[in-house]
C-alpha cells in the first residue's frame, strides 16, 4: 500500500540535523537523530529532496548510526556501489558540513525524509516489507 504524505502532516516527525565531513576530504555524513529507531546495517528508503532512495546505515566514528550514501535501489545501498545519490544531492546545491537540514520520520524503522528547512516534500509512504523476505534477499546476497 502506498500513501501521499505531506512533509507537514501529524503524522511526519521531524527533527533538524546538521551535515557532519568525515575524513580529510571532508565526505558529508548524515547523522540521525537519537530518537530515530534503526541499527547499523538496516537499509532504509530515503527521499533526499523529494528524489527516493536507499541507504544503509552505518556507524560514525563516535559509534552513532548515520547515513553516508543513498543509491538508486537496496542492493547497491547494501553494496555501496554504483553513484552516490545522496552527494550528488548536496553537491547540487552547494551543502556540506555545518549545513543544517530537516530529516523526517515517514514510517519508523523503514521511511525517511532529508529536505531543507521551511520547505515542503511530499512522500510516497510505503509498507515496509516483510522482514522473513528481506533475511532471504539478505541472506542470498552474502
């Protein structure tokens, strides 16, 4: 099942986070906010700027969950392989660290949302899938 969610909706929880760099270049990373429910390795659908995709998540180097890409599908989120959406977003419109951005819960634990602040998005929130098919899909791919 697959709804149209405003940015703005009762529903939608946001918190405002700020772009990290990592490593001597500088690479943006994505912190989440403590009160957002996923653990390291959890491939998560992320509407970066109204565009969906998917990031895994990984763990910074204070032992936090963040985000540091987001490709076209799961496999290449799981792979970290293929163009990095998620830079290309913020290399688009000139942000990088110290950028303060909106990050929204869609559906816990399975849809987000990254949008700058004071604009509106509207998310496709879909049903996470079952968790028996996404230990085979995962299992498959080891």
């Amino acid at each position: 099942m697959t709804d149209s969610i405003p940015s703005d909706h009762d529903t939608v929880d946001s918190h405002r986070v700020e772009l990290e760099g990592v490593g001597r270049t500088g690479r943006p990373q994505l912190p989440l906010p403590a009160a957002v429910d996923c653990v390291v390795g959890d491939v998560v659908e992320l509407t970066v700027f109204g565009d969906r995709l998917y990031a895994e998540v990984v763990s910074d180097l204070a032992g936090e969950t963040a985000i540091e890409g987001a490709f076209a599908n799961r496999r290449l989120a799981r792979a970290d392989d293929g163009e990095n959406l998620f830079r290309t977003a913020l290399d688009e419109r000139g942000f990088g660290p110290g950028t303060t951005l909106v990050f929204d819960v869609v559906t816990e634990g399975h849809a987000y949302g990254l949008r700058e602040p004071g604009s509106r998005v509207v998310y496709e929130a879909t049903d996470p899938s079952s968790s028996s098919l996404a230990d085979i899909a995962r299992s498959l791919e080891e």
